[in-house]
C-alpha cells in the first residue's frame, strides 16, 4: 500500500521593531522636510547616502551629517516583472548609490538619467517618506 | 601540532532591558570600540571576524554581512554561528580553533543581541521540529519549567535553595558596572513570593530580557603576550550536543548529558579530577535559578543531586571555595546572542586579573560554559598558565 | 541619548510572514498515517539496546544502530514525567498570536516509550499533579483528524490525589 507522504504547510509570523539609531533617524526625520542627508567620511573624502553610523569602507564612525541634492543620476537599473524600475541612485553629492522605485515608463528610463525625489505628502517616519524618484 | 591561543581583550556593552540610543550594529560597534580600547588595538590588528546571532533574534538575515562597517569587516573574512543561547561560546570555541590552527593570527569574536527588537521566546520556539514539535511548545519559559519540576522531583530542591541563586546573581552583578540587573536588596522572600512565570518557575527565578553584544579577541601566542600582560589561555574547549528532539533526554535538565559530555573532555584535557578543587570560579550558562543549582552538579562542582545543599553552603557565593558567576551571571544580564559569549569573556577577566570589583583574588583556572536550546553545550577552560 | 529622546527613539517596524511546506518524511508520514487512521500510536525499537522512540526514527542516537522494521505501538496512556502550568503569554509563531494561559503542559512518558514528548494537559491547578501521574491520550474525533500532532488535543489526567 502506498500512502501519499505528508506535506505540512506551516508559518512563521513573528514582529520585530528595529531601533533606528541616531544617523537613520536624522535621516528619515530629514526626508519629512524634504532633505536628504548623507554622512561625509574624512579619511575617505567621500560622502556616504543614505547618512548611516559606519563608514562601508573603512569603518570609521560617522557622526556628522550634511544635506546632498534630492536629484541625481541611475547608475544602474533593472525592470521587475510587473514593469516597475527598480534603480541605484546617485545623488548630486554623493559618493555611494542606493537603490529606491523609480516610477517611470522602462523605456524612458537608461543608465545615466536624471531623477529627482518625489516626497510623500503625508510622510510616514519611514523611508517611504520618499514616495519613489521620477525623470527630472 | 598547535599552538597556543589566548583572549587579549574584552569589550562589554552596558546591558540594560532597551538599548534604544543605538541600532543593532553601533550596539556591537560599542563593544568592539570597548575592546580595543582596553588594549589599544584597532581593526588593522584584526585578521578576521566570526559573529553570533540566530536570524530569527531580530529577523536580519546574514547579519554579519548587514554590519559589516561596524565591523571592520569590508575585505576581510567574517564566518557566522548559529546555534541558538550558546551562539557566544561556539563563536569563542572557533576564534580559538581559527588561531591555534594558525588560519589567523588574531581573530575578534562577538556575540549579540536586542531582544528589545523582537519576541525571543517565539523565536526559540522555532527550534522545534515542524512536524513533531512545533504545535506543543509553550515558550522557552514553558518548557524550561517542564524539565525543572522533573529536577525538583528527583533532586528535592526547593524554592528556596533555587532563589539564592538569584539573590547571588543580583547581588553580585552590583560590582559588575556592565550587568543589567543590579539588585542589593534581593531576598529569598521577594524571589519566592514573585509572580507565578509556569510553576515552579517565577519571575525572579528567571533571567532577564536584555540588549547588549560582548567581544573577545583571540591572539595566538607570540602575539598574545605582548597585547596584554596576563593573557586568558584556552587551555581546552569541548562541544557536545544531546539527540535530536527535546524529549529524547529522560530528565533533561536534572541530567544535562551534553554538558557532563562537554566538562568531561575539558576536564582530561587539562588533568582536572576535582573541578570544585582545582577551579578557582566558574561562570555558567544558567538561564534560571533550578538551571544554576543542576548545573553545578553536572559540571561536577557536587555530588548528584546535591545542589541545593552547595548553594546552602555558601561555596558558590564570591566569598565562598568556588564562586559561581561572580558577573552576575545569566540571571543578571541576558542579551541571549551574547550570554554565551559574556560568560568565556568574564572568565577571561578572572584570570586576566581584570574583574575589578567582581575580581576573584588569585583566580588561575575558569570554567565557562554555554547551553543552548536544544541542549548544545560548549566548555572552556582557561587559565592564566599557558602549560 | 537623554532618557527623554530615548522615548522619543524612532524604531521600525515589521512583520516576518513567511510560509513553508514541509515534507515530513516517511517515519513521520506512517505515524501520522496511523494516527489520522486509527488512533493508535507507534514507535520504532533500536535493534541493539531496545530503546523505544517517538518521534520514529531510522537509528538509535546512543547506539548508532538502526532501529527495527516492525514498530511498536505505545500510549495512548502515559505518565507524566515533568509538568508545568503556563501562566505567562507569549506568541505563537505559527499564527503570529499568543496562546491563552492558563494551561497545562508536561513531558509525557507514552507506557512502552523510552522517550517524553512535550504535550499540553487538560489540568491547570499544579498542585493537582505530580511527577508519575497517568494520564492518557485525547484524539480528535473520527472525520476530524488530519494527520498532524494536533489529531492528539491533550493528554487527561486519569488519576486524583
């Protein structure tokens, strides 16, 4: 007799709340006034976007934190599989990308295209106080 | 052949119920700063990296690679554990195989956590097995008291002789400026009359929730001797692990097999007969006060049985012939990722002479030991002797 | 950070949701099988020192043998060999919710088992139970079974003080 092997279909649910830390906070608390803030590092000359705690390439810490231009340029991109751009951004300013929705028709969209934020108008205390980047 | 390897340093957060100044990563960061610092290293003197964390702690997966700027970590290799409350001791039991292997010459390991960031006893739950085991767990509380009412029926330890543990554990975490619960006047009677948890195992009786990381770094010797001037030897370092499911072991906490495996091996290692004799203060993963008087037997510091009788005694207190997490231990400070790690690091102290006011006077020889969920243990031996 | 911005501190939230399927195997799949089936319980006996586990397994974690083809049936009664009564809440990762307390819960010794196995009790005063108690297995009724450990709803205690 052969029995059908047992397949248990199971979750895992579980909340978590994450502290922000000072760097994040002064981030998202910047987005709700419309400025982006990066963190410069002065051993490396260069300024890191989003503003965060910790240099990515020397590690040092970082503690002051300095506006950057709400636009700048995809260095690179991709196209999801309901047509949403998802790209890396550089902004005026700074050093390192990040990535964030770009909301735009794919074919409008290449490497090197200036974008500019669009900020929600009713800001959560999140990142998504930037509602995505649009074609400058 | 192997080499010797010792730990030169050790950093500690401030542990406290809500670290909410800092994020995960500049919590660990604190703790490394505070190693370095103490022997003046920084990250140039750092090979490599190993880190302690269970994913589901606070859902980030691949933290090491999350934190690696805190870390120090871009370009270098950082390895990462798992293995539930006993991650900080395998983390130190690898940075010691790593350096006496000759892999890496100094080897920095962490283990941390914030419990203020997610719901850890449910995620301990998810040790259990899908099928069998994970639709009757009660939490790590509920399960834990299952297995200490069999080590009350068979030992005959009461309420009171438990709750000495936690007086000692809170009153000795006072001289530890680092620990999380300070409590000078703790009495019998207040831990026997707090709130029922799942009998017999009350509020008091448990450890705490706590945020902190703690960091250790490991030197080979050559190196060791000249970044402090009383390195912490790992003379010898076991891990052993129970079988696969919770109810496999027939009196799992009264006879921990995996940590009389563990002590065993380190013990011959180092020619140890008498443990309570030949060391000179332990500190022990005791996640509840039932937990610390049973592992005192099987770490073989009394007879089977007799852990009510030694707390009784006055032995294990910081005064007493073989003090017992003079830290404060699990029931004063409990940051689960970093617990283990916190008790090879206090042992380290001891026998670097770097306790401070929790110093025991001439401590040569520390024993310190993990557990985690599933009844995985590690031992480590150190001793300010290279041998 | 003063104690005043530390309330003011922004923290993040989110929800881990993830699903699973779980292929349980053939030891667990013939138990459970059984179960559903027949409310009977069995367990697999080592070929060398006669331990006798559930869950079933193909070998003997203290031998290192492997355990007989014809299976034992064990319970449904038992005894208890460790009990608790949960008073404090916490969540269940399986459904994201918290379980209400009170409730029993214990390490039951199926008769004929060398193993315990975690279960809950329809007991919530622990003064009325003890490490030996007997106690025995619940099913879910017949129809409403599923195959899974839940098929056993509780263990009840048999005996009185």
């Amino acid at each position: 007799m052969t029995v059908e092997p047992i397949v248990y279909h199971q979750r895992i649910k579980l909340p978590y709340r994450y502290t922000a830390g000072d760097a994040v906070t002064a981030f998202i608390d910047g987005l709700a006034e419309g400025t982006i803030l990066g963190a410069p590092c002065g051993r490396c000359e260069a300024t890191v976007v989003p503003a965060r705690p910790f240099c990515p390439t020397c590690s040092g810490s970082l503690t002051e934190f300095v506006p950057v231009g709400t636009g700048g340029e995809i260095t690179t991109f991709t196209v999801d599989g309901d047509g949403r751009v998802m790209a890396m951004i550089r902004l005026d300013g700074a050093d390192t990308a990040f990535p964030f929705v770009v909301d735009a028709d794919p074919s409008d969209v290449s490497i090197g295209t200036r974008v500019e934020a669009r900020f929600a108008a009713d800001p959560p205390r999140t990142v998504e106080a930037i509602e995505a980047f649009v074609i400058a | 052949m192997t080499r010797s390897s010792a730990i030169v340093a050790v950093g500690q957060t401030d542990y406290a119920a809500k670290r909410l100044d800092v994020s995960i990563p500049e919590m660990v960061r604190e703790s490394v700063d505070r190693a370095f610092a103490s022997k003046d290293l920084d990250f140039s003197k750092i090979d490599a990296v190993v880190v302690g964390n269970m994913e589901l702690f606070e859902g980030i997966n691949m933290p090491e690679q999350w934190m690696v700027a805190a870390l120090g970590g871009a370009g270098k290799p950082i390895y990462k554990l798992n293995t539930g409350g006993t991650v900080g001791a395998s983390v130190a039991v690898m940075c010691d195989y790593l350096v006496k292997s000759g892999i890496h010459d100094v080897v920095m390991g962490i283990g941390y956590q914030k419990q203020s960031e997610g719901e850890t006893q449910s995620a301990i739950t998810t040790v259990g097995d899908p099928t069998w085991e994970r639709s009757v767990m009660a939490g790590a509380i509920g399960n834990f008291a299952v297995m200490a009412s069999t080590y009350v029926r068979m030992s005959g330890v009461t309420p009171e002789q438990a709750a000495k543990a936690a007086v000692k554990a809170r009153r000795n975490a006072c001289l530890n400026p680092h620990a999380h619960l300070q409590i000078p006047d703790l009495t019998v009677e207040k831990v026997v009359n707090s709130r029922v948890l799942a009998q017999p195992v009350r509020l008091l009786d448990m450890c705490p929730q706590s945020d902190g990381a703690c960091t250790a770094i490991f030197a080979a010797e050559g190196l060791a001797e000249k970044m402090t001037p009383l390195p912490a030897w790992v003379a010898a370092t076991a891990t052993a692990h129970d079988q696969q499911f919770m109810g496999d072991s027939p009196a799992r906490l009264a006879e921990m097999r995996s940590l009389q495996t563990a002590t065993q091996v380190v013990y011959d290692k180092v020619g140890i007969t008498n443990p309570r004799k030949e060391l000179d203060v332990a500190e022990l993963y005791e996640p509840a006060t039932y937990a610390e008087l049973a592992m005192t037997e099987n770490v073989g510091l009394c007879e089977m049985g007799g852990g009510g009788r030694l707390i009784d005694s006055g032995a294990t207190q910081m005064d007493g012939d073989i003090p017992v997490n003079p830290s404060g231990g699990v029931l004063a400070t409990n940051p689960v990722g970093a617990t283990a790690m916190i008790r090879v690091a206090e042992a380290a102290l001891q026998v670097m002479d770097e306790a401070g006011e929790h110093q025991i006077p001439n401590a040569k020889t520390a024993l310190a030991t993990g557990y985690g969920g599933n009844a995985w243990t590690e031992a480590l031996i150190l001793k300010q002797e290279r041998g | 950070m003063t104690m005043a911005d530390q309330n003011e501190a922004l923290r993040l939230e989110y929800l881990a949701n993830f699903e699973y399927d779980y292929a349980a195997g053939a030891y667990a799949t013939r138990f459970m099988t059984e179960l559903k089936e027949t409310t009977r319980l069995y367990g697999t006996e080592c070929s060398e020192c006669g331990r006798v586990y559930v869950p079933p397994r193909p070998l003997c974690g203290i031998c290192s043998a492997r355990t007989k083809d014809e299976w034992v049936e064990v319970g449904p009664k038992g005894t208890l060999t460790g009990f608790t009564v949960v008073e404090i809440p916490f969540i269940d990762p399986m459904t994201g919710e918290k379980r209400p307390v009170p409730y029993g819960f214990a390490f039951v010794r199926l008769d004929g088992c060398d193993t315990n196995m975690y279960h809950f009790i329809d007991e919530t005063d622990h003064d009325k139970m003890w490490v030996g108690m007997a106690v025995e297995a619940v099913f879910k009724p017949d129809g409403e079974r599923e195959g899974k450990m839940s098929d056993i709803m509780y263990f009840r205690t048999l005996e009185e003080k």
